[in-house]
C-alpha cells in the first residue's frame, strides 16, 4: 500500500465503497421489488443487510474528521483552527442536504409534499454531526481529551435515544426542528428510517474516538498489532451488548432494542470496530491491493454516487418502474447501477484537478468550430 504517498488510507476508501455497495442494494430492492417479492425472505435479508451502510457511512465520517484533524495538529495547527475546519466542512455539507433535498422536490412536483424539503436525511445528519465533532475538538484542545470526549459523548447519545424518542420527546418543538432531535417529521411518532441526532450522530463521535487512537503515534508504528486490538475491543463490545440485553432491558418504560436501545447502538459499533481490521487485511494482503478496486473507487467518490445514484433509483428517471418488478429484473437493475457509480467515480477522480484544463480544451473547441464556419454572403 501506498498510504504514506497518496495520503488516502485504502482501507478507510475501501469501507466507504463498500457502504456505497450495501447502499445501491437495499435501495434497488427496496424501490423496484413489487408485488409477491416483497414477501420472500430474499427481499426481508436485502433489507436487513441493508441496515449496516448508513451507520458504517456517519461512523467513517468521524473516523475522516479524525483524519484531517491529526494532519492538521502535526503541521503545527491549534484545537481552535482544527474545530473551525471541522465546523466549515460540516457546515458545507449540511447545505449541500439543503440542496439534494430542494432539488428531490423540484424532480417530484405533483407527487412530493413541500415537507419532503424539511426531511432530515442521511446528508442532514452528517453536515450536523461534523459541526458537533468540530465544536468538541475546540473544546478538548487534545487529541487524548477528544478521543475521551468523543467516546462519552457517543454513549451519552445512546442512553439519550430512548426517553426522547418516547417518555421525554420534545413536544414543544416545531416538527421541522423536533425532528433533528428524533425524527419525528410530519409524523405522530418518530420515524426509524429517517436520520435524527438521536441515535445516529452517536456514531459518529464513535468514529472520531476511533480515528484518534487510530492516528495516534503508537497505531501508527504498530498496525498490525493496532487491528487486532480493534478486532478483539469490536468483538469484546458486541459480546457486551448482548449481556446487557439480556439483564437490563427494563431499564427503560419503553424499549425497542431494534431502533432506540443503546445495546443494539453498542452492537453496532462493536461490529463497525471488527469491520475496521476486516478492511485492513483486506487491503493489505486480499483482492483490495491486487489492481484496480471497484470499491477503493466508490470509496473516493461516495458523496457523488449517493447523490446521483438515489435519482436513478427512486426518482423520476428510475430506470425500472418502481415496486413492480421481480428478483431477476431487480438485481440487473442493481448491477447496472453499480457499474453506472462505479464509471462515473472513475470519470469524476480523472476530471478532479483538470478545471482549467477542460475549459482550455472546450475553448479550443468553441474556437475551431468558429473558424470553420463558411462565411455569409455579406462576408464575401
């Protein structure tokens, strides 16, 4: 691998392509399959399988935000600079939320409510949660006070989850605003499927407490022994979550361990922990640092492909009528989609720097073909 030269971590593109991967399918069946195949037990796993990428996606973010933070701090930066960057990124991509979602609206006039522009989804989600992130490095002004920080405030977010999607709501919110808090939307209950702070930022404090032992010095000197111990703390805390299930589940007056209970949050996090080593290896000694790899591609890309990709999927220019069709039909659609991403991924990191470039080549263009135009009569 050659991290140190590109200053891309392989294997942190590789799991982010690999969200990219699980996200194009729960999609492409939870659009295009209809009538009887919703009903199968292929249609529930796509489904289920399809819970890991949007966790895995906020959770690299952290993870990234550690990243740049640790960059930034070893060419001389101060915690304040550090929070402002974050804040500035977080910011940028909570306006680029604004954006998708006025421009889903425009794309669906006559079916899509003037609501769907307060809709808090996944990029919502993400822009606040790196403002959050930004705002605590600030405060810790270390790398040791911000991984700690970071790690309590991913469990406070969790054992806050539950009392504010039920017994303690914050009713007297308006619902464009409560629905940040718990994803309420336009709704009488929150909503699993939308992205509210509570669980889902929690996940990425989870990544930025990674990331900060991740690229700090001793990690750094020592990989390999640095991956097994995220592999075994993974395993260590999904074996917790279960645990605590199992004798505190009562805990709450109201428990859905599939949605709002901090033991299924810990499970998740302790899989994304042995997801980290997983993509390691992968990289280091699998297929991933063999050639060209699709997802290392999707990885560079992600925000890209989730934009487009939900368009072509769920949008007007679906290229399958939605909810209609079978496995088979589904599953072309999905490897077309993929492979649609995965050139577009390619189109855009071969553009990306050649601005000036390309427009030097169309202006050249633009010239020649005016110079070949015949002259009019008046001209001769």
């Amino acid at each position: 691998m050659a991290d140190s030269q590109t200053k891309r971590l392989a294997y942190l593109d590789w799991l982010r392509g690999l969200a990219c991967a699980g996200m194009f399918e729960v999609h492409c069946y939870d659009s295009w399959l209809g009538g009887a195949a919703r009903n199968t037990s292929f249609f529930r796993l796509s489904q289920f399988i399809g819970t890991a990428p949007a966790p895995l996606f906020i959770f690299l973010s952290g993870v990234s935000c550690a990243f740049v933070a640790d960059r930034m701090l070893r060419k001389g930066a101060v915690a304040a600079e550090v929070g402002k960057r974050m804040i500035r990124r977080g910011a940028e991509i909570f306006a680029l939320a604004l954006l998708f979602r006025l421009q889903e609206y425009i794309l669906g006039i006559g079916s899509a409510p003037w609501t769907d522009l307060l809709r808090v989804d996944v990029l919502n989600l993400i822009g606040v949660s790196i403002v959050l992130l930004g705002v605590l490095c600030w405060v810790a002004q270390s790398r040791l006070a911000s991984g700690v920080l970071a790690a309590c405030a991913a469990v406070g977010v969790a054992l806050l989850t539950p009392p504010l999607w039920t017994t303690h709501r914050p009713h007297w919110l308006p619902w464009y605003l409560e629905s940040y808090v718990n994803g309420v939307h336009i709704y009488n209950s929150p909503q699993p499927w939308l992205f509210a702070i509570f669980p889902w930022s929690g996940f990425a404090f989870a990544g930025l407490a990674t990331g900060m032992g991740l690229f700090s010095d001793w990690p750094a000197k020592n990989p390999g022994r640095t991956m097994v111990l995220f592999g075994v703390g993974g395993t260590a805390l999904f074996s917790l979550s279960l645990w605590l299930d199992a004798r505190f589940s009562n805990f709450y007056a109201v428990y859905d361990y599939w949605h709002t209970s901090p033991n299924f949050f810990l499970a998740r996090v302790g899989f994304l922990l042995v997801l980290v080593p997983a993509g390691y290896v992968w990289c280091r000694w699998g297929f991933g640092s063999k050639g060209f790899s699709p997802l290392i591609q999707l990885g560079q890309t992600s925000l890209l492909v989730y934009w487009v990709h939900i368009e072509f999927v769920y949008g007007h220019f679906s290229i399958l009528t939605r909810q209609s069709q079978g496995i088979v039909k589904a599953t072309l659609g999905l490897i077309g989609i993929t492979a649609a991403m995965v050139l577009l991924s390619i189109a855009r990191t071969r553009m990306k720097g050649r601005g000036k470039e390309m427009l030097a080549w169309f202006n050249r263009l633009r010239s020649g073909r005016v110079r070949s135009t015949p002259p009019t009569a008046a001209e001769s």
